[in-house]
C-alpha cells in the first residue's frame, strides 16, 4: 500500500463505522425513518467516537428496548 493512501483508507473506514454507528443510533432511539436527512444523523457519523460513550451508558441502563427521545 502506497504511502499516499493510507490516509484516505483511514478516513473512509472512520466513515464507514461511524454510518453503521448511526444507523445503529437511529434504531436504538426510534428516529422517524427520514431521520438520515437531519444534521444530527450526520454529527453521529463525524463524532462517534464521543457519542459511543453515551450509547453504552444508555444499553446499559435501557438494554435492547431502547430509549425514545
């Protein structure tokens, strides 16, 4: 693998957990289905390693039920 593209490897992966991360979000808290069009749909994408914390802190306390917002 060429130097030159290890970061924009690195990127689209960040971008690729971070979608199933907010797909998983969108589920857990019972987003509407035109959810994916809010900016927060796509802040969960960019931050998810900030927001993952939370998460667990709710599966924890709410388990596979979920938490409506």
């Amino acid at each position: 693998m060429k130097k030159s593209s290890i970061f924009p490897t690195i990127a689209i992966a960040y971008f690729m957990i971070g979608f199933v991360i907010a797909i998983a979000f969108a589920l857990y808290y019972h987003w509407p289905f035109i959810s994916f069009l809010s900016p927060g749909f796509y802040s969960v994408i960019l931050s998810w390693p900030y927001q993952i914390i939370g998460f667990a802190k709710d599966f924890w306390t709410y388990g596979f039920t979920g938490k409506p917002i």
